[in-house]
C-alpha cells in the first residue's frame, strides 16, 4: 500500500489554545514501531486537562510535566496497521489493532505507566499514528466497532484498574461515585459483569442509562445526602467504593465500608483536599487504595474482554475530525452518559 505523504489532524496549538484541523506530515514508523490508521479515536477528561494545562501546580503543564508544541491529542485509539518500522513487526500490518496508550517504567507486568499517548506523543486525533509495535495488540476478531473499541483503553482501563486494586469479585457490594461519567459508567459495567451488586452515585436525570449498565441501586447525588442514601441502599455496608469523585464524601463515606474493606480512589472532581479521622482506617482494617490508570497485566485483561466482546461500552455520539474542539466542549459539559468518540476517517 502507497502512504500518502500528508494527512489531516485536529492539532492542540498550545495550552489554553486552539484546535486547528491541519494537513501534517504522515508520521513514519521507527524501529519497533507500527503505524496505524485511526478507525476512531475516544475522548477523555484528560485531554481537557492536558490541553489546559491544569496538570501544573504553578504553570501549566501536562501530566508529566511541560508539553511539547503543536501536539496531536488522543490516547485511546483503534484501527488497523498500516505499516512497520522493521522487518521484525512485519507480520502485524493489516491487522486490527487495539492500542495500549501507555508506556510503562519497566517490563513487569505491573509496572506503571510513565507515557501516555496524546500528550508526551501525538495521539489519534489524526488519520494516522506511530505507536510501538508491543502496545498494539490484535483484535481482528473482536465483535466489537472500533468506535466501541476505542472507548476501552483509558476509561475502562481505569476502571478495571480500579476493580482490580480493589479486589473487586462476584458478590461483592460495590458503591461506585460519578457512576455516569466515563470511568464510573466502566466500573458499573464491568464490576456488574464480574457478578457484584452495585450501588451508583450520579445526578438523577442520569439514573436510568446507569441502571441500564448493571446498577441494581441509584444514588442521586442531587438530593445532597449521598451518604445516608448510600447507606439506606446496602444496610450490610460495601465491600468496596469505587471512588473518582473524593471530596467532602470520602471521610463520612468510610462508614460505609464493612470492616476490611477498600476505599479505592483514582479521581477528585470533588476536591481532592481531604480530611480524615485515620482511626476509622485502622479500627476497621480498612484500606484507602490509590489507582491510576492500568498495567500490562490490566490491559491484558481489558484486551481479553474486548476480543470475546464481554464487555459492549456505551457510546453516547460521534464526531468528525472537524469536530474534536466541539466533542471536548460536549465533554466539559458532562451533560452526557457514555464515550464521546472521533472518526477521523469521516472527515
Ligand atoms: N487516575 C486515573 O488514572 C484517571 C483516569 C481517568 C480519569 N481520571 C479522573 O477520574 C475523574 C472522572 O473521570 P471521567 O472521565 O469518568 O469523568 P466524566 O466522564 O466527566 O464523568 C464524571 C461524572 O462525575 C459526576 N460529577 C462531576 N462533578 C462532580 C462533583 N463535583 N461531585 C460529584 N460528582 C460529580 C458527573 O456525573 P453526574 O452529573 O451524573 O453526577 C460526571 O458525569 C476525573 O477527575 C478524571 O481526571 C483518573
């Protein structure tokens, strides 16, 4: 197949700035690395941040730290190979692939990512991408559309990581928070899938497409008393909370938990300055979990689930390549329930 030298691409000018659709440079695959035609790209909160810059205590800055300019955003990208970089990865052009947005600090299959995709690297908001070649991993036979599959990595990566961390397994009582977002919506499905009764906390306006996705209980977090409402929903306490809201939740909310279970956290739209009565942690045998992202292991699993097609994400719309600047504005707005996703080859 003849690459075209140009392609078009929705490119993040500077933090704070603009997204211009631009006809860039087709980027060519060094070795050990594929290139990949974006059948879609998702979209996550953390483009938003990253495109602000409100990862920086200070200035503005990317997750990691200061971002190169002009960059292409979107770490959560499916497609099919293209092209390689050496005769080594030859065998993978033409599959279809899933990609693994995260570089990791080493090779075990725990290690944490230190590299995401579409903010240290030009992303899928593009009709191609350069990744390396062991983080894209065949789906050729997946049931599910590359926009399902391109909802998986970061949000339903989180979640797993989530579930994972926390232990999380059938018969488990689950409370999960901002169970309609992006992250939430994954744990409610996947932590249903996994056979555990679930307890949702979103806006009630919400309820129903969270039901939809496995919860057997709401919380409308509207009404103001998230916890007492919890609490009236599982009488014999929670195994776990899948938490990415904190907060003012987080130190009333760990009366919730049975003694020994897990309060697991990997977001703060509520705030992430939080006190606590460290008592209530060890009287209980309770452990506050930490979570971020996923591991090679983690995204093995979710690879697994999205070749059988065990797991069917929620798409709430699609948008043009034209259209990214718009999808984030939708997505800001979390008037949605389900993945926003690009198809840059509809542009
Ligand atoms: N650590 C990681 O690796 C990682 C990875 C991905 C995301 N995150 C973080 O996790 C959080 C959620 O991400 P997401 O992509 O799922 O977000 P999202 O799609 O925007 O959804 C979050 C949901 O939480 C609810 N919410 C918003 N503000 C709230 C508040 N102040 N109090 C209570 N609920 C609130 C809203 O639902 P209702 O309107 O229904 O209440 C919203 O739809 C973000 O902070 C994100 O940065 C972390």
């Amino acid at each position: 197949m003849t690459l075209p030298s140009t392609m078009r691409a929705a490119v993040t000018v500077r933090h704070g700035g603009p997204i211009e659709l631009r006809d860039v440079a087709v980027p060519r695959p060094g070795p050990a690395e594929v290139l990949v035609r974006v059948g879609a790209a998702g979209c996550n909160n953390t483009d938003l941040w990253t495109r602000e810059g409100s990862y920086g205590t200070d200035e503005r800055a990317g997750w990691l730290g200061p971002l190169d300019f002009p960059r292409i955003q979107g770490g959560d990208v499916a497609g099919t190979v293209v092209a390689c970089g050496d005769a080594d990865t030859t065998g993978i052009v033409g599959a279809r692939v899933l990609v693994d947005p995260a570089l990791y600090e080493d090779s075990g299959p725990d290690a944490r990512p230190v590299d995401v995709l579409g903010s240290e690297r030009d992303g899928g908001f593009a009709e191609y991408v350069v990744v390396p070649a062991d983080r894209a991993h065949r789906v050729d036979d997946s049931p599910l559309s590359d926009v399902e599959l391109a909802s998986l990595p970061i949000a339903y990566g989180t979640a797993l990581g989530m579930l994972e961390r926390g232990g999380i397994t059938g018969g488990h009582t689950v409370l999960v928070t901002g169970a309609s977002g992006g992250v939430g919506l994954a744990a409610v499905q996947l932590a249903h899938a996994r056979g555990a009764r679930v307890v949702a906390v979103c806006s009630g306006d919400k309820s129903e497409a969270v039901r939809h996705a496995g919860a057997s209980e709401i919380v409308d977090r509207r009404r103001g008393h998230v916890v007492a409402d919890a609490a009236a929903a599982a009488p014999g306490g929670y195994d776990a909370v899948i938490d990415v809201v904190a907060g003012g939740t987080v130190a009333p909310g760990l009366g919730l938990l049975r003694s020994g279970g897990r309060w697991v956290v990997a977001g703060a739209l509520d705030g992430w300055a939080v006190e606590l009565d460290v008592r209530r942690i060890y009287l209980a045998n309770l452990a506050l979990v930490g979570s971020t992202m996923h591991t090679p292991r983690i995204f093995d699993l979710l690879v697994d689930l999205a070749r059988r097609g065990e797991v069917r994400p929620v798409i709430s719309a699609t948008f043009d390549l034209d259209e990214v600047a718009e999808a984030q504005r939708q997505l800001a707005e979390r008037r949605h329930v389900g993945k926003l996703v690009v198809v840059p080859a509809r542009a």
